[in-house]
C-alpha cells in the first residue's frame, strides 16, 4: 500500500512511517504541508491519505475541501488531536471517510486504513481473490486452493499490487513506487520489476490465473480462460 502521510509534526511522522511499514508493509511518502501535500497528489497516486488538520501552507480541511471538489476519491483518514462531536461530524460531511483521533494504538490506523482501501477498491473483505487464486489481507499472504503459496517479501509485495487491480492494467513505475522502502538505502529499479513477474509466474504455475504483458502499458493478473487451460 502506497500512502500520503501529511503531518507536520517530525518526531510523530517518522515514528508513524517505522510503524506501518513494520507493522503492515506500507510505504509512506511523508509531506509537512499542505500546499506540497496538494502538489503531490495532483501528479501521483496513492492508495490512501492520512491527513492531519493543523497544518500549515494550507490547513488540513482546506486540502481536503479541494481534492474533493476536483474529485479525487483517493481514501482520507484525519488524524488530529481535535475529537469534538462538531469536528467530527464536519470533517466526515467534507468528504473524510474515516477519523481517529490522537492519541492511538497503531494496530487500530492499520486496521482502519486496510478497511478504508478495501472499500475504495469494493471489496468491503479481508481476503481478495482472482479465479483460484486469495489474498488474505489481515495475514498478507496467498492461497492456490488450499496452498499456502511461498514468496519472498517483494514478489508478495508485487503479487498483492496486481491482484488489488486484477483484470486491470498496472504499469512498471505505479509497482516500483509501492515497494519501495524509502525509511531504507532500497536499491531496486525496474529491470528488477521483470525479474519479479518473472519468478511470480513460475510460482503461479499451478494456479488458473497469469500475468499478461501489455505492451507498452504494463502487467495484467487475469483469470486463464477454461479453453486455455
């Protein structure tokens, strides 16, 4: 999961950044300001913002006033210390989909971010699946059938991207950001994204799904059809 961390406060960012890639594998990019927090998500694409209120440049309502009236449907939990009825309800009314307020266990934001991103996507499960192939999200980790599947850390990584977005297109550039470790010196480029397919779709071998190269756009986790089976 790629998610936009919007917080100006160093010490509890670089603490929430450790945590959810320890605790879940998410990869945070990290803005203290609103109006740079605005910028990014006008060029990239995340899967879910965590945004604090009382932030400076432009205050965190402001933000999330504006990605809302351009449409952006990008998933936003707040973040804040301000936890009165009135705060909460306006902030849910502007187009927040969900609240939690400071201070707070970092299990609950994992649990409540993997619920936010399941929603998005339409699937409100804790386990996503492509033909006979699953994906159990509390767990992170696959199932052929009944068959535990055995991957490295990255081609689970790589595989959870594809099957989010199965039937569907997924470039080179959209993959590499998403497992990035930018808390760590992570040497990876894209010629190691190929690599990756490549030993995924040996391991899928057994399975009724592939990965489709789509030429000059990307890879594709799709169902095989009966016929080619």
């Amino acid at each position: 999961m790629h998610i936009l961390l919007v917080e100006d406060e160093p010490d509890l960012a670089h603490w929430l950044m450790r945590s959810l890639h320890k605790q879940a594998g998410f990869t945070i990019e990290w803005a203290n300001d609103g109006l740079i927090a605005n910028k990014r998500l006008q060029i990239e694409e995340f899967d879910a913002i965590i945004l604090d209120l009382g932030i400076p440049g432009m205050d965190g309502n402001t933000l999330l006033s504006q990605l809302r009236a351009r449409d952006d449907r990008t998933p936003i939990l707040i973040l804040t210390a301000r936890d009165s009825l009135a705060d909460r309800v306006n902030t849910l009314e502007s187009g927040a989909d969900d609240f939690l307020p400071k201070p707070f266990m970092i299990e609950e934001l994992v649990a409540r971010l993997n619920a936010l991103i399941r929603r998005s996507r339409g699937k409100d499960k804790p386990r996503l699946n492509c033909g006979n192939l699953s994906y159990d999200l509390s767990k992170q980790r696959f199932q052929v059938k009944d068959e535990l599947l055995q991957l490295t850390p990255r081609e689970s990584k790589v595989l959870s991207i594809l099957i989010q977005k199965s039937e569907e297109p997924v470039n080179k550039k959209f993959i590499l950001d998403r497992i990035l470790d930018h808390n760590q010196d992570e040497e990876i480029n894209i010629e190691a994204i190929e690599v990756i397919i490549h030993r995924l779709r040996k391991k899928l071998l057994p399975s009724n799904v592939q990965i489709t190269t789509l030429r000059g756009i990307g890879y594709c986790l799709e169902t095989i059809p009966d016929d080619e089976i």
